[in-house]
C-alpha cells in the first residue's frame, strides 16, 4: 500500500482537511512521482532481470528501490523474490506536474 492510501486511510471523520494535511499529501504524491524507478535503465545496467511481467532485483539497492511500488511479490523455485511492479500513474504525475 502506498503511503498516500495510508494517509488518506488515517483519516476518519467528516471535518475539513487542514492546511499540513494538504500540504502532507501534496509532498507524498510528488514524492511517488519523482522516485519512480527507471526500470528499463535499471534492466539495461544489469541491475534488474526482467522476464514476463516480473523483475528480480540483482541487489539489496535494487530490490529497495523497486519494491515500494510492487503490487505482486512471489519467489521463484531457485528461492529468489520477483516483483510486479506498478506501471507509473499517468494522472498522478500530471496532478504532480501541477502542483
């Protein structure tokens, strides 16, 4: 889950938002946005393999900076953790750019 759910999830109630509240959500979504992983350099460097659907990290920096945004973890018969990884949200990023 990501910590913008977790932060709309906290909030129960029916009361207007407050000013650090907004502010809060605007620094995690443009977060999110910003250190999305390049995943095709990070296939490229030898960082990542990437077979159907599914990456396998080649390191702990790796695996790091891929698994905040996995929707799907399992690991295969050799014991290694592959990762599904969400695609980059189009509309967060545009409400990000606008921001």
């Amino acid at each position: 889950m990501s910590s913008v759910h977790r932060a709309l999830q906290q909030r129960s109630g029916h009361w207007p938002i407050t000013e650090k509240e907004i502010a809060d959500l605007k620094r995690l979504i443009k977060d999110r946005v910003d250190n999305y992983p390049d995943l095709e350099g990070m296939v490229a460097a030898g960082l990542l393999f990437y077979k159907s659907g599914w990456y396998e990290a080649k390191s702990k920096a790796a695996h790091d900076a891929i698994v905040q945004y996995a929707t799907s973890i399992r690991v295969s018969r050799d014991g290694r953790a592959q990762i599904k990884v969400a695609r980059q949200n189009k509309r967060l990023k545009a409400l990000a750019e606008k921001l």
